[in-house]
C-alpha cells in the first residue's frame, strides 16, 4: 500500500515509534561521550509516555535524567 501511495518501487514498514527514537537519540548520544556524560535533559512537555520509554532506556544504562522546563 506504501509503495502505491508513493509511487516509488519498494517500501519500508517501520515500527520504530517517536518514544523509541527518542531513547535511541539519547542513548546515541551517551555512547558518543563514551559513558562520560550520564545527565540527558528531557522536556518536561514532551508526551509522557515518551518520558516513561525514555526513563526505562536511561535506567538501563545508567543515565540520570533531568526532566524540567527548556
């Protein structure tokens, strides 16, 4: 359906939501700093749900986060 409504010869289906991709930025990031950085700051406007995925990825690694006003 994805191919027929873009026109294009082959499509992606994609399951990865913008909660998980937010916890993969951060987790992207705190590899970058090779563990160095462990404070990720998260908008406190963000979806919830976001924040709780985000949380579950944080505490499995070790990240501290801080949820505030930007």
């Amino acid at each position: 359906m994805i191919a027929e409504l873009t026109g294009l010869p082959i499509s992606n289906a994609s399951l990865l939501d913008e909660a998980t991709a937010a916890a993969e930025a951060m987790q992207m990031s705190f590899n970058i700093h090779n563990g160095k950085r462990n404070k990720f700051f998260v908008s406190s406007h963000i979806f919830p749900q976001d924040i709780d995925v985000i949380r579950t990825r944080a505490d499995g690694i070790g990240i501290e986060l801080v949820i505030d006003e930007p």
